[in-house]
C-alpha cells in the first residue's frame, strides 16, 4: 500500500512528526520552518471545522516551496472533514481512531492515511485492512509497555506514539519498539534532539 512507502520513506531520517495545534496562520508557518530546520518533514495541522482552514492552508503553500516538507491534515475522522482537508491540498490524513471507510477513502484519493489505535482489536483490524503503521493514541496513557506487549502479536505494525510526548519520555517509546514519535504542545528543539540521540546510540 502507498501508505506504506510514504510513511517509511518520511520517517527514514527523523522518525518525527509534529503536530501544530490552534495555532494561527503566521504561527503555524513559524513553527513549520522550525520544524523543518530541524529536519522534521512530517508535519500534522489537526483539522477542527473551517476554523482550522487558514492555518492549514497556510502551512500547506509553505510546504510547496520547501523540499522535503510535506503537511498533512490530523482529527480527519468523517468523509465531510476528508474532502475539505483534501481541498485544502494537505498531503497526508490522521486520525485519532480507526474508521476504515475514511481511511479506504483518503488512500483512494492518493492521501496516505495513519489511523489511531488503542486496543489489539483496533490494531488487528487497522492491519486487515492494510495500514501497518498506526498512530498508538493517547501514547502517554497507553505506555511504552503497552508498544512492547502489542509488538509481539503483531510484529509487522509501525506504531507512531502520538500523545503526550515529550523530550522526557520519547526515547522510551522508541526504545518500546516505536517506530516514531509525535510532538504536539511539548514540540521544541529539545525534543527533536532527544530522538536523535536515541537514533545515534548515545543515551
């Protein structure tokens, strides 16, 4: 599945992504070229209603003129917010949970999709369906133990820790077998760093 490459391809270098939340368009942008210059190249703009439009949009045209950056649309959980984020040109769709009707949709329109999961039924199904890699959300409250214990009956699944990451527990996530992780509110420079110096070995 496209899903498939786009993911691995993106996550090769900094298994990274960010997540810029209610921020306005200026900001968004601001953030979007600190992340890059970090050398983040996923970046998530949670889509909220029409509210969100302007800074997606944004961050979108941003994106267009800066090799390797590529912004997708996250909270993409109906066909109405599917299509408007897909409007807007967003690259790629998240979710905080699995609806195979919205994730079938989005990769038929060419946008790579990661689902949310929580529960082994969730990622069993995520899988039936072809995605093998998987948002784990909310990843703080599920733990880097619940990664190692869902790893074992599903060792072809890339989980993305996504909540409540932060410099301070990153480098468990991926120690757990994360194949990546998202910075929301505690994205900072500190916090890239710390995945890469769990990338390099030097913990």
């Amino acid at each position: 599945m496209p899903a498939d490459d786009f993911f691995a391809r993106r996550f090769t270098t900094l298994p990274v992504m960010v997540i810029l939340r209610g921020h306005d368009p200026a900001a968004t942008v601001r953030l979007c070229r600190d992340a890059r210059s970090l050398g983040v190249e996923l970046i998530e703009v949670p889509w909220h209603g029409e509210e969100s439009a302007p800074s997606l949009a944004a961050a979108v045209a941003w994106a267009r003129d800066e090799p390797g950056a590529c912004v997708g649309a996250g909270t993409v959980t109906t066909l109405d917010a599917l299509d408007a984020v897909r409007s807007l040109g967003a690259g790629f769709t998240v979710a905080p949970g699995f609806d195979a009707r919205v994730a079938r949709t989005s990769v038929g329109h060419g946008l790579p999709h990661l689902p949310g999961v929580a529960t082994g039924t969730e990622v069993g199904a995520a899988l039936a369906a072809g995605f093998r890699w998987q948002k784990v959300f909310p990843a703080s409250v599920l733990t880097p133990g619940w990664i190692s214990a869902l790893r074992a009956p599903f060792p072809g699944v890339r989980f993305v820790a996504t909540g409540g990451v932060d410099a301070g527990n990153a480098a468990a996530f991926l120690g757990a077998g994360a194949r990546a992780v998202s910075f929301g509110s505690s994205f900072t420079a500190a916090a890239v760093r710390s995945v890469s110096t769990h990338e390099n070995g030097e913990q």
